[in-house]
C-alpha cells in the first residue's frame, strides 16, 4: 500500500499518512529520519506494530512503529499534533 505524509508532529518523530484507500495511519519513526510533506512512502500500512516502510520520494528504508490504522484527517492530526 502506498500513502503520503501529510502532518508531521513538532519533534518530527509522528506522522500521519493519507493512504491509497483516503484514510490515516500514524506512524512513529524509529531513527534519525527527516520526514517531509508529500514523501510518498509504501508497505503495510494498514496493519498495527513494527514495520519497515519504503521513502519512495527519499529511496530509504525506515523503521516505524505504526500506531494507528483507518483514522481520520481529524484524529491523526491529534495524535500527530502530541509529538
């Protein structure tokens, strides 16, 4: 599945990805990575817990935890909004 960041967190460790399918995951990055709006990123990004995402935009593998799943533009810039 592919999606875009569009919300990054303050201390750019959340983001919230518009999926392919309209909806929100929210993503922790686990690293040092340097998201920006628009990246395009793809793997599983409708499944809770650990993953490892592909940056299309920035060709680099990232490791994530993946905190939520089907949510709104709403809920997403919430929980974003946090961290």
């Amino acid at each position: 599945m592919r999606g875009t960041i569009e919300l990054i967190g303050p201390k750019r460790v959340m983001v919230g990805v518009r999926t392919e399918n309209d909806d929100y995951s929210v993503l922790e990055l686990i690293g040092g990575y340097d998201p920006e709006i628009g990246d395009v990123l793809a793997g599983n990004l409708d499944s809770l817990g650990g993953e490892t995402i592909l940056n299309m935009t920035q060709d680099e593998s990232w490791d994530v935890f993946i905190q939520d799943i089907y949510g709104s533009r709403n809920s997403a810039f919430k929980m974003v909004s946090k961290h």
